[in-house]
C-alpha cells in the first residue's frame, strides 16, 4: 500500500488574515515538507485547490512544481483539482509540465471539490456542477488520449484539429477521480476504468463498502481487470508518539477549524465526546500512536475490500510546521513499515 500525504496548504486565521510576509512564510514551510517527505520515504505528497482566505492552494501545480525541483522520488500530484470549474486544456497543460519537470512522477486526482466558491468566481452556475464535471472530464481524457483534438460541448468553445502541448514524460499520466459519497461518481470511475480516490473526513469509514463494490462492479462489467481499478483513502489523522500525545496536540485546532467551518455547512459544533468517537477503532479520524494507526488504517483495507493508497490530510488542526515533520517522519518510519509487512 502507497502512504501519502495531501496538504491544503492551510494557514492560521485565528489572529486575521495573514501578511504577505507570513504566506511567503507559510508556503516556504510547505515546500520544505514536501521535500522532507520524499527524504524520509513517503510515495505520494498531494496540494488541494481552494479558493479561500484560509488556504494558500489556488495554484497547486505551482507549488507542486517548485517542489519537484527539490524532490527525486515522491510523486506529485492535486488533491484534488477542481475540474467542474477549470479549463480541461490548461488543466493537462500545467500537469503535463509538472511531469516534465518532475521526470515522470505527476497525477491527476480530479473532482467537484468540497466548497462551492469556485464556481462564481469563474462563471460557472453551482448547480450545472455535475453536467460541468462530466463534460470536463471526458474532455481531459481525450487529450490525455490524443495529441491532436477534434471536441465540443455545452460549456467549452468547440476544438477543431487543435494539437494540445506539452505531452507529458509519462506516456498516460495518471488520472484519478475524487469521490465523497455520490453513488453516481463511483460508478462513472469504474465505468472509466479511472483509479479511485475516496475523501472521508467523518464517519466510519467501512459504511464506503457498498460504494467501492459499485466502483469495482462497474469496472468490471466495463472490461476493466480487477487491478486496473485502484482505490486510495483520504482522511484526517495525525501520529505521535503516544495517543495521548497525538490528541492533545490535534484536538483544540481540529475543533476550532471544523466548528468554524461547521457554522457555513450547518454542522453541531465540534464537541470532544463526537471527536473521539470518530477516533475510534471503526471510525474515520486517525490520531494516535503509530501501531495504532498502522492497525487502523489496515482495518479499513480489510473492511473496503482492499486499498492501494491511503492519504492523511494533516494540516487541518493549525499545527507547527515542526509539528507537521515530526508526525510525516512517524507515518514513515514506524507507521508504513508495520502495512508493508502486513
């Protein structure tokens, strides 16, 4: 199983809206982890897109690039990007210069993303959100397919004989599709043969087994071979050396965030009692001590029938950038040798 981290290059919006200084600041730390993760081992380091003053991931392939430079082996990639409210074309073009720039280590995780803001800022009706995603995405495809491209649709001025360029150094440059809980979205992934990737931030996690059954159900009765349809998980979590640790350091900023974001969505506030329900054995938070961890997230391959790739979504609870280090250095060294054995 690949281990892997996905960053929304989150900043502290407690004391107001960070300087300029402090973003340069903020951004520099970030690159300096992703560096941090190839050194200590880690297979994948993804950058989500958002368009919002507590995040600093409008650009991801911008980021992704300037850690390329800096990186040899850990592939690269969005987590995810928003298809439903970008360009196909300029989409493929910025992720095939990263895989130039990296050599061949950029993917793709695409999907509708997780707030609505991208779409008024770019002129898309929210509620075309699945007609945009699907138009868009086969549009991707082609060109991921095809160097020179003959296409048109609803939302995008046609394309007649257009060569796209760059082609990327891989010769199919990964694409996955980011899904939440849309039985319609795990379909269309196994129906495209498309690896999966299932965010899931609350819940316990093996409630996503019917859903992944849908996806491998799909792929197969569209021809695809039971190992072309990968699954990874994305979920929050957070390892210390002790569980005890892990809570105390994560909890207070996990709670302020999620209350936070919770008062936009019509949440309950965050309340410890739901937290560490979440943080049990069954459910979707993983903070804790390493074996801990290492166990739970192979509970959740076992209850999910499988999973290829598993992402934490660390930088959700205003912790330090040394902080940050410290838990990718765990998940590393202690957390990904005990599911390697295994």
């Amino acid at each position: 199983m690949e281990i892997g981290v996905d960053s929304f290059a989150a900043v502290d919006i407690t004391q107001g809206v960070p300087t300029a200084q402090e973003r340069v600041h903020a951004l520099n730390e970030l690159i300096d982890r992703i560096v941090f993760a190839d050194a200590v081992g880690m297979d994948f380091f993804g950058i989500g897109e958002h368009h919002r003053e507590e995040f600093l991931d409008s650009a991801p392939h911008m980021i992704l690039a300037a850690a390329a430079a800096r990186t040899k082996q850990i592939r690269l990639g969005s987590a995810v990007a928003v298809l439903s409210a970008a360009d196909p074309v300029r989409v493929f073009q910025n992720y095939a210069t990263l895989d130039l720039i990296s050599s061949g280590r950029a993917e793709m995780v695409v999907g509708r993303g997780s707030f609505s803001e991208s779409f008024p800022l770019f002129g898309f009706q929210f509620e075309d959100y699945d007609a945009l995603f699907k138009e868009k995405l086969e549009l991707l495809l082609q060109i991921r397919k095809e160097e020179v491209i003959s296409w048109s649709g609803r939302f995008r001025a046609p394309l007649q004989n257009q060569r796209i360029t760059p082609r990327p150094y891989q010769k199919k440059i990964p694409v996955w599709l980011g899904v939440g809980g849309t039985p319609a979205s795990f379909v269309r992934a196994g129906q495209l043969g498309l690896p999966l990737m299932v965010a899931i931030i609350g819940g316990e996690t093996h409630r996503f087994r019917p859903l992944i059954d849908l996806y491998r159900k799909a792929g197969q009765e569209a021809g695809f071979a039971p190992e072309e349809l990968k699954v990874g998980i994305h979920s929050l979590g957070y390892v210390a050396e002790t569980k005890d640790h892990a809570v105390e350091e994560y909890y207070p900023g996990y709670a302020y965030n999620f209350s936070r974001i919770g008062k936009e969505r019509g949440w309950p506030p965050v309340t410890f009692e739901r937290f560490a329900a979440q943080n049990g054995r069954t459910g979707a938070l993983l903070v804790g001590d390493p074996e801990e961890v290492a166990e739970k997230i192979l509970g959740h391959s076992a209850a999910l029938g499988g999973i290829n790739r598993f992402t934490f979504q660390l930088d959700n609870a205003n912790l330090t950038h040394q902080q940050l280090k410290n838990t990718m250095q765990l998940i590393a060294e202690k957390v990904k040798p005990i599911i390697n054995q295994e």
